[in-house]
C-alpha cells in the first residue's frame, strides 16, 4: 500500500522529506486530476491539508464513498488547523447520511 501526499509547497517539502511520495499542489484546481490520477489498486491512504480538502469537499466524498477507493486523511498544512472545521464525528455521520 502506497502513502500520496497532495500539500501545498512547504506542507509537501516536509514529507518528501521523509520519503512520502506526493505532489505541491498550488490551488485547489489541481487536485481532481491528480485524484482521478492515482492507482487505486497500489494507492491506500491519500493525505490531503484541509484547505485544498475543502476547495475540492465534493469530489473528496464522492471517492470516500466509492467502493474500493483509498482512504483520504486531511490534515492540517504549515499554517495549522483550519478554523471552524467540522469534529470527525460530524463529517462522518453528514457522510452517512447520504
């Protein structure tokens, strides 16, 4: 299983540092193509900062609810958590609900 980073410029530097496979992404625009992109066979966890996450929330659910796809963490990027973010729970039973 194979670990994606998708961070803007400074985030992804510090996991590729540590030998995290991944992309810079410098807008939000980006992001579906390389999402549309990965292997999903060889692809199980995806990292994503919150920010670029929440520019792209409609296509982030719709691969976390496909059968077979990886996992996507968000996480928060150099600047820190996101303010006024959804707790887990509540993204997860919004996710349900569906």
């Amino acid at each position: 299983m194979k670990i994606f980073v998708l961070a803007d410029p400074e985030t992804y530097l510090a996991f590729a540092l540590a030998g995290i496979e991944g992309q810079a992404v410098h807008s939000g625009a980006e992001v579906l193509p390389l999402l549309e992109s990965l292997d999903r066979k060889e692809t199980g966890l995806v990292l994503i900062t919150e920010r670029l996450a929440e520019k792209n929330r409609e296509v982030i659910d719709r691969i976390l609810l496909e059968h077979g796809g990886p996992l996507i963490l968000e996480i928060p990027d150099t600047k820190g958590p996101a303010s006024g973010k959804e707790k887990a729970t509540e993204r997860i039973l919004s996710l349900l609900r569906r």
